[in-house]
C-alpha cells in the first residue's frame, strides 16, 4: 500500500519527465530491507512491486489509498474515487465483505483541547495531541510536563472518560528544559509520555469526552480536574462527502457507495433475524420477533 501511495503522490506532484522513487534496498539483508527473492516468500517482494507499478492492487489497498493519502483538493479525491469504483467493477468483491471493509474505515480527530489553569501552584503543559490532529493510527500519543509547587508527591494523569478511568500516566520523566524555565520549581520527574489504544475510549453519538485529573498522594490536591478533550468520528463516505468543491463523479460515488452499506447492513440484520425466529420455540409466533421482521419486509 505505501509504494502505491508514493507512486500516486510523485505522479501527481512531479513535473519532471523522468517520475523517480528510490526503494531503500534490493539486498540489504542485516537490515531486514531486500526485495531480493528468499526461500521463505519467495519474488512475493518483487511481484508486490511490479503490482504497484502497474495500478494492480487490490480493493482493500485502494479504500486504504482513500483513506490514508494526502488528498489536496476535490480533483485527487476524484481520481481516488474512480480508482476504487473501477476496482469494484472488475474484481465484483463479495457484497458483505466489501461493506464490512469500507465500515472499518472511521475518521477520528481531536476537535478541541482545553486546559484549566487553577492556580499558580500547578503549572500543566499538553504537548500531543494537539487540537484537529487526526488520528491516523490506532493509539493516541500523549506527552507533556507538570510541576506542582510546595509538594514532593509522586504525580500522575488520570484520564477518564464517564465514571470509567481509561489510563492513569504516571509522571516520571525529567526535562532539562522545563527545570531550567522554572528553577524555583525543582522535582525529580517532571514530565510524563504514554501511548493510549483508542479502543479504550467509548464513543457516544460519533462523540466521546476524555477527562484529565491530577492524582497525588495529598488529599488536597487528589483528583484536580486539569483538562477536557473531545474526540470525534465519522464514517469515511462521511468524512469524504463533506470535502469542499466536491465534483459530480465523486459525490455520485460517495452515494453509491453509501447506498450500498446502509442496504447491506439491513439486508444483514433481516437474515439474522430471521435465523433468530427459525430458531425459537414456536410458543413466539406472534411476538415481537415475528412483528419486526414483518416492519423489515414492508
């Protein structure tokens, strides 16, 4: 998938005759980089490659090209559209497993950051995530430094998102920088890094609201409310039909596209819950299974 990406992205953007991409190595084998053929996968590396070149890859790389590009303006967005509608054409996927695909595909972003400064005594700095980065990978990164005056207590972030705590991060790291920007605050640790899966935070409504709270071993200072995040999610179709200036072809599409999961989804759900009434004891007939299954035919 990286190396059709790059192709498309040196297509688009090279003005010079000669499109050049340099592949790291052809037998750098200490350095586990080599398309050089091998006794366990064989010219699988070289075959990949030649697929690439050629524009033969599959579906799934083309919704992922979709998903993970640079797309600049309406007319990138158009060519990857056509690209994927072309591969669906030739290759006619399975119906529920094409849907089950595009289904997977969420955007997910940090819509705002909010950090409260109570008081001089607590000095909290957020330095990732940044707020409307868009998380591209399956964890969210945080770092930042805190310094708490008049108090030797080992420090940590508690986030928490309802009632349910998601992660406590604890604060034990030391920056130079920071000691060296309030000497008259002097801790052993001062910062604090960790990597959240964001299959740990529940999302309400594409919505979902991650709590920051400072924990000490001082009662006074226990569950300081120190900042808010909001995260949001959209389906890709989504996500892509609100691009600005969006073409014709695109949004045809994007509607076709839509069309399709959403009949898929239903067509889904009538089966199983058919499975489920065949399934019963004939003591249900005339319950409540056999009355939805009767508003999903009409």
């Amino acid at each position: 998938m990286w190396l059709r990406g790059t192709i498309e992205k040196v297509l688009k953007n090279s003005s010079s005759s000669e499109k050049i991409i340099f592949i790291n190595a052809w037998n750098e084998w200490a350095e586990g980089a080599h398309l050089e053929p091998d006794q366990k996968y064989g010219h699988a590396y070289l075959e990949a490659t030649q697929k690439a070149l050629l524009g033969q890859h599959s579906i799934e790389n083309a919704i992922y090209l979709l998903r993970h590009s640079a797309i600049e303006n309406a007319e990138d967005l158009e060519h990857c559209l056509v690209n994927l509608a072309n591969k669906i054409a030739a290759e006619d996927p399975d119906i529920d497993a094409l849907t089950t695909l595009i289904e997977n595909q969420e955007i997910t972003w940090i819509d705002s950051v909010e950090i409260f400064h109570h008081s001089e005594h607590i000095i909290l700095n957020l330095d990732s995530p940044k707020q409307s980065s868009e998380l591209t990978m399956n964890s969210i990164f945080f770092s930042g430094w805190i310094l708490l005056k008049n108090s030797a207590e080992n420090l940590t972030i508690e986030l928490t998102s309802g009632y349910r705590v998601v992660q406590e991060i604890s604060v034990n790291l030391y920056r130079l920088d920071v000691a060296n920007a309030y000497p008259e605050i002097q801790r052993q640790f001062n910062a604090f890094q960790d990597t959240i899966s964001l299959k740990q935070i529940p999302f309400f409504d594409e919505k979902s609201i991650l709590i920051l709270r400072l924990k000490t071993n001082n009662n006074e200072e226990s569950e300081k409310l120190m900042g808010k995040l909001i995260f949001k999610r959209k389906s890709l179709i989504s996500h892509l039909k609100d691009f600005q200036n969006l073409t014709t072809i695109s949004a045809k599409i994007l509607q076709d596209l839509e069309i399709l999961t959403t009949r898929t989804i239903s067509q889904r759900f009538d089966r199983k819950s058919r499975e489920v009434q065949n399934s019963l004891n004939p003591i249900t007939q005339g319950t409540c299974v056999e009355k939805l299954n009767f508003k999903l035919e009409t």
